[in-house]
C-alpha cells in the first residue's frame, strides 16, 4: 500500500512546487501514470478551487468524501489519488496514491 501524507499549496501562480516528488515516487514505480499525474498536478497548481463543485467542474469523475476528501481518477480508473482539502487556505494534502486494488483496501474517508 502506498501512503503519502504531503502538503501542497495551492497558488493562483505556482512559484514553488512541493509534492511533485510525491507523485514522482508513484510514476517511477509506475511509469503509464506519469503523464496523468503530471496533468493532474498542473491542473491543481493553476486552478482556484473554493470549493469541490469547483473540483468537479475540473474533474466530472472525481468522488467528493467527508471529511474534505476528494478521490480523483488517474490513468482512467487504475489508479486512484485521495487529496484533503481545505478551501479556504487553499491547501491540498495528498493523503493516498495506489492502484485501484489498493484503493479497495483501505477507508478512503479516514486515511
């Protein structure tokens, strides 16, 4: 299982990036992710979410949890990314990537 508990800032201009390595440690591991994750990544660094209907606007098949968690599809359903937010600080916490097996083991609303 992986877990990463990263921090991410959101900016309406991103000047400093701090969870590309996160995802970078997925993709390395599995490689047909990597365009995925980096679109996924850019997309979270431009966009001014404030809430998850914003979200969902950017991501339809993205799930909204409790807790402030959103479960975002990569690569089509084989991986799944669970990200903690909190909108009015603008900040993005990764709190799960794995495969679509793993994500089936774990409870996405309390990671």
């Amino acid at each position: 299982m992986r877990i990463f508990s990263t921090f991410v800032r959101l900016f309406s201009e991103m000047e400093r990036i701090f969870a590309k390595s996160t995802l970078r440690q997925f993709w390395i591991q599995f490689p047909d992710s990597e365009q995925f994750l980096k679109t996924w990544y850019e997309t979270a660094m431009n966009s001014d979410w404030k809430s998850p209907a914003d979200v969902k606007l950017s991501y339809a098949s993205a799930s909204i949890l409790k807790n402030s968690r959103i479960v975002f599809n990569i690569r089509g359903n084989s991986y799944r990314l669970i990200a903690k937010f909190n909108f009015e600080k603008q900040w993005l916490f990764i709190r799960f990537i794995g495969t679509h097996a793993e994500y089936d083991k774990i409870d996405a609303n309390s990671i």
